[in-house]
C-alpha cells in the first residue's frame, strides 16, 4: 500500500469513526429515551437526536467522502473482494451514492414527518381513531412515491425502501417467494384448524416477573449473551440496540399472566444483540460495523427465538429448570403439555403475538397492502376496510376495530412506506437456511441443544455471519454459509416436521 | 427589532442550539457510563464524548459566530443589560473570545492528557504510588501554565483557570478572603477541639439502604426537586447532571454503616439539580441555560444540603419521621443528640466527609498548593510532603499515605491545575449570605422550614438565582439579590451561632 493511499484510507477511516460516534451517540440517547428518561426530557431528547442524525448525514454526505472515494477506487478493487478494505469501500460506495441521492431538505422534510406522525399514532391507536392519522399516512405516502422518484432505475417505488433495509432484493423477487409461502401456510393453518385445538391454559397463570427474568437472564446468557458488553432492562417495547460493539443492550418486557411474552421476547433480542456483539472488532467504526439487512437480523432473532427456543431439545434440558423456578405453576404439568403450549398455533389478530405458522400471514398481509398502497390500487382511505378483509380472506379473523386494524404496527407512521415487513419474514426463511446449514456441517448441534449446550451453535454463527457485519450482503452471506441462494425448502421443511408432530401430519 | 437583526439573532440561537444538543448529548453519555454502561463499552464511550466534545467546540468557535456577534453588537447594546439578549450577546460574547484564544491543537492535547491522566490516577491512588501520577502532573502543570499564556492580560497563570469555573474571581480576591476565613476557622476549631466531643456511635448502626433511599426521596420532594424532570440513580460517586433544563439527574451513594453519606449526598446533589431546573425555559438553548458559576452552584448544594438540611428546624420536622423509618436505630435516640452527631466537628483527612467548619480548611489547603506549584515555588515531586506539611499546620492531622494525601481528589488528575477548588468554599461563602438575604427579606422561612415547608425558600432562590442561569455573573446575583457585594460575615455569623449552640461560645 502506498503512502497515499494509506493516508486517504485513514482520512476516510476518521471521517467514518466520526459519522459512528455520532450514531452510536445517538443510540445512546434512543435507549435512555425508551427505558429511564424522566417524561419532562421529552422534548429536549427530540430535537438532541434529530440534531445528531442530521449531523452525521451531513457529514457522511461531505463532497470529501466522496473524493476519498473515488481517489480509492483502484485500489479497492485491486484488492480481493473479501478484504476488510475492499468491503469497506465497497459498503460506504453504496451508502454513499444512496444517500447523496437524496436532497438534504427531502431527507429533512421525512424525518420532520415521521416524526410527527409517530406523535398522532400514539394517541389515535388507543384512541382507534383512524381518521386523526389519515392525512399523515397519505404524506407519508406520497413523501414514500417522492423519495422513490430520486431512484429512477427501480422496477418498484418500494424497491427504493427494500434496499435500505434488505440490499438486494426487490418486489420482483419477493412477491413469488411470499406467494409460494403463503399457499404453503394457509394449507397448514387449514390442517391445523381441523385438529384438536392445544390447551395452553397454563401459560395464563400468575408468574412471578422477577423469577421470569432471573430464567430468561440464565438462559441468554448460556446462549452466550455477553453481560460484561450489554445489559437487559425493562421498556414497553422489547428492542435491541446497539450502541457500540462492546455495549450492545436488550430490552424486554414482562407480563405476570402471559409467560411467553417475557421470555420469548427476552430470547428475541438475544439474538439480535448476539449479532452485533460478534461482529469483528476490526470493522469498529465504520459502517461495516453493523448488521447486513433486516432479514439477516430477523433470522438471528427468530433462530434463538424459535429453532432453538421453542425447540423439544431445548425444553428437554431447560423444562426441569423451569418447573424447578415455578414449581406451584408448572410442577404437575408434563413437559410435552408445556412443549405443545408455547407452540400452539391459532388464527389471530395480532402480528408480534402469532405463533410460527401464522406469523407470516400477518406480515405478507403488510407486505401487499404497502405494495398496493404505493401502486395506487388501494387508496389511504380505504385501507382500513381492506385490511378487515384481507384478514378474513388469509387468516379466517376480522379485527372489531382498527386499533388492531390498520392501526396494529407502528411501521407505517414512523417513517415512509414500503420496505419495513419484508424483512421479518426474509428472516423466518432464512433463519431455517442457515440453521439446517449449520446442523449439516456439525450434526451434534441438536443433541448438545439439548443438553444445555450452546457453544457450538453460536460458534458456527459467530464464524458464519456475526463476524462479518456488513462486509457481506444477504445474498453473499447465504451463498458463503449455505452454499446456495436464498431458499424456501428449509424454511417449510422445518415447520412441516416440527407441527407436523405437534398436530398429526400436514 | 429589524428584519436584519431579528434574522441575525435567529441564525445565532440556531448555531448555539447545535452547540446546546451536542453538548446535551454528552450529558448523557456521561450520565449512562456513570450508572449503567456495562464495563465493555468503556473504550468506544470516551472516544465518542470526546468526538462530541470537539465537535461542539469547532461549531461554538466557527468564525460565522464571530461575525454574528460582531454584527449583533449595537443591537445588543441598545438593550437593557437584564435582557435576554442583550445578556446572550455578553455571555456568549465573552465565551466566544475565550475559547477562540486557545487553539484547538493545544486544547484537543489537554483534553487528550486529561483522559490519560485520569486513568493512572484511578489504579495509582489504590496502589498509593504517587510516582506513577507524577510524570502526568508535571504535565498537567505545564499545560495549565501554557493554557494561562494566551491570556497575558491575567496577573496570575491561576486566574485563567479560575475564570472559566467562577468569572469575575481572581487569585488576588481570593487570597485574602480565604486567610481571613482561615484565621477564624481556624480559631474555631481549636476551641471546639478543646470542648466535649459529640459521640455521632448511632450514626453508623446499620441503615438499611432502601429504607436510607426512601428517605431521601422524601426529602427532596418536598425541598422542590421534580422527579418529572430528573431521577436518582446510584453511582460511585455521586453527582448531578443536566441533560436539558427539563432532564436533570442526580445520583447518590449509600453505605449501611454511615447515615451521613446517603442522605446529605443526596440533599447536596438536589441543590446543584433544582438550581438547573428552575433555570428560565425562554434560556434553554443557549449559554445561558448553566449556573452561572461554579461558586453560586456549590451555594445551592450547601444551601440544601447544611443550611436547611442540618439545622435544628429541618430536624424537629423530620426527626420524628425518621425515626418512624428506622424505629431499632433511633427510637430511643434524642432529636438533641441526633442533631449534635450529624453536626460533629472533627479534625480529619477526607475533604467530602469533612464537618461544615473544617470542610473549608481542606479547600484552602488545596487552593494554596495550587498556586504554590503554578508559580514554581512548590515542584510536582515536592508535593506529596507539602501535602502532609500543610495539614499538620492547619488541621493537626497526618494522612497515613498519599492515598488520602496528594492523591485524595480527582480534580489535578482529570484537567487542569488551578481553578477547581475555589469555588467550594466561594459556594459556602455565598451560600450564607444568599440565605441570609431570603431569611431577612422572608423572616417566616425558618418557621416554615420547621414545618416540612420548603416552598417559600425555594420560590425565593428560583426567583433571585435559579431562573436567571448564566445571564448574570455571580457578582451580579449578589448584588441583586443580597444588595451587596461578597461578604464573609454572613457565613462566619452562621457558623459561629450554629457550632456555639453546640459546643458553647466560640
């Protein structure tokens, strides 16, 4: 490397570290604002973090970023595609070019809005009161359209807000995936709503919270949850955040008569904060210190949550523990009672309370209302009678309001639309690929699970995806640790096998 | 106001808005790595604060802000000097031509050495090795000697420290009203030391801590301290923080055995936090959102903390409640001989444990010291032994080691050397003659004060001191709200009734 060139690699290097800091700051700021921050700060906090976000886009934006960039452009690409600073260069070309794109002033105009917007939701969720929030979804839709239009290349207005969060895929891939999936799981749900129903009574009684979240603490942490760089606090909803590789946190919330939701939650944001807290010291800093798309994010979460979590080896080593900790509530309840309970699968309104089988309906029910929202075949005015039916066609229930409605998620009023579901279930697929890829490579995985055993598995992760940040996009990723695309095969093949033994063949 | 000026003033607020959130931003930052930050985020924390320190440094001191000032100068001096403008123009002003003088390098090596200086001070003061700090301390001199060089209008290098935490204060002021304070408390605490000692044994029974919290908190709300805009969270050492004027923190630390240390850490913390709060929200923003000195914050917390909350009235209230909370510690202790333990008088090596009339004797010693190394007439390596020298001399007492020596304080390890200490004992000083001020304009405060009444007290330090913040300098608050210049005979009048009460005549 010549002495220029490593001088421009550290230019860009401190340019990016400030870009960081002022991110992570703002991190900093998003997690007190969601777990301590007295309600009188609310204000001050707004304008502090919006202060910052614009900071660092005016910084990451700079003409010299993108003079650096140029000015390196041989010699990243001398490099082999898999080096640090070939990624690097690569990652912050692509961001940077997204994000210069767009005119400050549009960017501003967004952020003003959503905020705004997320402000009106709050009070007419409860309030099921869809009219007060109308005129801000359709700006946020046309602002949506409008933000689009600065990438005339896209086959899809929604194309341009996939690619912020799931690089690589657009409407035109999705769409046959989620239709495939879709078939797949009606036919289940059909299955399954024919057979005995599960009793998961048990699951409703008083459970103690602290006793909850000493049980979900023991189990994050010998799924290799670092505490000495993170820490679980209280919010009311459950995230997880990253505000440094070396202090990644969870929230969680508890309910006393609802076990799934404190622990489930607590496991979910696990695996998101396993993710960054195993991303290669060596990226720090730079936007390769980061999770690579919403759906690989997704897929952590969902594998600790649900492949593992909600897994039969699983409860054969945790179960006894259980019981041990709530012995009133669960010392005569039989572990496949248990086992079956926290797998019960049911048609309901509510998209974070589903169980594996139906929780994808909810989401490509979101998926296409946003597509036809932006087509313009579906109008803001009529979205909430749509939503009611769609829901009746795909899931067999109609919400008795919009609060569980339209109104349900807080997507579509905090920001733009368009590219905010797809990634949940881009995870749920994935999560299995790479699950079934990691089992095939050490086939002890399943037997050590069960004994309490997660080593391995995180390792196989570690090495696999949580190293490399962003150096690689999802497809890559897949492609590195599978050996192949993006497939729906594992995904079903896991759901079919595991209900299929709950329920009776499917 | 013209459309011009008007436009000016606008563009003004805005810049120094940006300096306020990244300022704010760093509070807390600050803040969370004092109570909650897991120990891993360490690292990525202080380059963070120190980018967002920097950053806030090059926005205030951008030369745009130099013109807007130069600009806006006739429109400021057209106006009443008690008006917010015109008291923004002169703070910010005077502010501005301050930081300007230093150049970034010399102050990003300070900023850079006080970090360095601060960790080996944190394993050197443990280890009691003076000689590991020594080499840093020299350079700490060094730089607080160049730092004074870019003011050679000053008559002490001291003053230049001195300045920028109490304006309008000088080493020649100070000298000689702190060997006049000296001379009497001096005086005093012979004569105590020849009196019968108070026994303070039931201080240090054992307090449990919630109950020692609980306490507390109900002190605080009814002194006037909004939880709505602030909370108190543990911390090794305890402080208080503003993250905005509606956002103002507090922490404490308890220990079971010592009865004083949780509840007066906390009254003192609530006095430096009520100060911020009551700060005028037209100010928020600005410069003027800040105490205006370190002197008049440290009067507020000694104000709370000694003057209401160790005086007779305070305790004929409150004594029987705390009785009530820790019924085996205290139920057969008199009020008379509680509030002669809480008060005890004792020559002794820890400045933060020290009594109200020996406290400023460790202060003055510090102070002198000071001096004594910037001007060259005590060297660095000569200072742990002038150390022990001088508490002999002025409070009979040898520390067994440099730990509770040179090394007892953070202050000369974590910046510069020279203007930290002065404002204790100015804060006492003041604090007095505030409170003789309210008492003689209000003569029903002590009466109230004996009822749990603190409303009228604090309406009269919100109205004199709190909602002015930094618009009037610490000279000018006395003036205006004690009619007088500073004085030394309100405090030494305070002392002198309140531990001869105690003691017998002094």
């Amino acid at each position: 490397m010549s002495n220029k060139i490593r001088s421009e690699m550290d230019e860009l290097r401190r340019r990016l570290q400030i870009v960081n800091d002022l991110n992570g700051a703002g991190a900093v700021l998003y997690w007190d604002q969601a777990t301590y921050m007295p309600s009188g700060g609310t204000a001050a906090r707004g304008r502090r973090m919006a202060t910052l976000t614009r900071l660092a886009h005016e910084r990451f934006t700079d003409p010299g970023v993108g003079k650096l960039l140029d000015a390196l452009q041989p010699y990243a690409e001398s490099l082999p595609a898999d080096s640090d600073d070939a990624a690097l260069w690569r990652v912050t070309r692509r961001q940077y070019d997204r994000a210069t794109r767009v005119p400050a002033d549009f960017m501003a105009e967004i952020t003003a809005h959503a905020s705004e917007s997320y402000d009106v939701w709050t009070h007419a969720r409860p309030a099921n009161d869809f009219a007060a929030v109308r005129p801000f979804l359709e700006k946020t839709v046309a602002l949506s359209r409008g933000y689009a239009d600065f990438f005339p290349e896209i086959d899809h207005p929604a194309d341009a807000h996939i690619a912020e969060a799931d690089y690589g895929m657009t409407v035109a891939q999705i769409r046959p995936l989620f239709a495939e999936l879709q078939d797949a799981l009606t036919a289940m749900t059909d299955v399954i709503s024919r057979r005995e129903p599960v009793d998961d009574a048990m699951l409703r009684q008083a459970y103690p919270i602290d006793a909850q979240q000493a049980f979900g603490e023991k189990v994050i942490r010998a799924y290799g949850y670092d505490f000495k760089r993170g820490r679980q606090d209280l919010s009311p909803h459950p995230f997880s955040i990253a505000l440094a590789i070396d202090d990644v946190r969870i929230t969680t919330r508890f309910k006393e008569r609802d076990f799934n939701e404190g622990l489930f939650s607590t496991l979910h944001e696990s695996g998101h904060a396993m993710y960054e807290q195993g991303i290669d010291p060596a990226l720090a800093g730079t936007p390769l210190a980061d999770g690579t798309s919403a759906g690989v994010h997704e897929s952590q979460s969902r594998l600790w949550e649900n492949m593992v979590g909600r897994s039969r080896g699983f409860w054969r080593y945790y179960y006894p523990r259980l019981q041990a900790a709530f012995p009133d509530q669960l010392g005569r309840v039989e572990e496949e009672a248990f086992y079956r309970a926290i797998n019960k699968v049911m048609r309901s309104l509510i998209r974070t309370d589903a169980d594996e089988v139906t929780y994808n309906l909810h989401v490509i029910i979101r998926f296409g209302l946003a597509m036809d929202v932006l087509e313009g075949t579906v109008s803001v005015a009529d979205l909430p009678a749509v939503w009611h039916a769609r829901y009746e066609e795909a899931l067999g229930v109609r919400a008795p309001d919009d609060r569980d409605g339209v109104l349900q998620d807080v997507h579509w009023y905090g920001g733009l639309m368009g590219g905010s579901f797809q990634g949940y279930t881009l995870g749920n697929i994935m999560g299995a690929q790479f699950f079934a890829a990691a089992v095939a490579q050490q086939p002890a995985i399943p037997e050590e699970i069960a004994r309490g055993e997660f080593g391995p598995l995180h390792e196989w992760l570690r090495a696999n995806i949580y190293r490399h940040g962003s150096k690689f996009t999802a497809d890559e990723l897949l492609e590195r640790a599978t050996g192949g695309p993006l497939q729906l095969g594992p995904y079903l093949e896991y759901l079919r096998k595991k209900f299929g033994e709950i329920y009776g063949e499917l």
